[in-house]
C-alpha cells in the first residue's frame, strides 16, 4: 500500500512540473494544425475525385457498369 501512495506522490510532483502553453502559443499551433488538416482534406478529396472519374471513364469504356 505504501508503494501504491509513493507511486501517486511521485505522479503528482510530475504533474507540477508540467509547463502549459501559453494563449498566443495554443492559439498558432491550433491554428497551424487546423490549416494542415484542411489542406490535407482538400487534397485528398480533389484526388478522390479525379481517380473516380478516371475509374468511371475506364469502366464506361469497357462497357462495364
């Protein structure tokens, strides 16, 4: 039992020691985040979109669908 308390102590020292951003520093990496994640969005939906329509020329083509 007592290693289980040493073990909380120890986990709650660590916690102390934690550094937070600040505002501004959240604020641009969330800002960076977001715009990657909208660019990479975008660009696989604009491949997504070119690929089905090669895939559903060539399908057309061959008589199949």
């Amino acid at each position: 039992m007592e290693k289980l308390r040493k073990f909380f102590r120890e986990v709650i020292a660590e916690g102390k020691k934690i550094s937070w951003p600040s505002r501004k520093e959240l604020f641009t990496s969330f800002s960076v985040v977001l715009v990657i994640l909208v660019v990479t969005g975008l660009y696989f939906f604009i491949l997504d979109f070119i690929f089905s329509g090669v895939v559903t020329a060539i399908f057309k083509a061959l008589g199949i669908g």
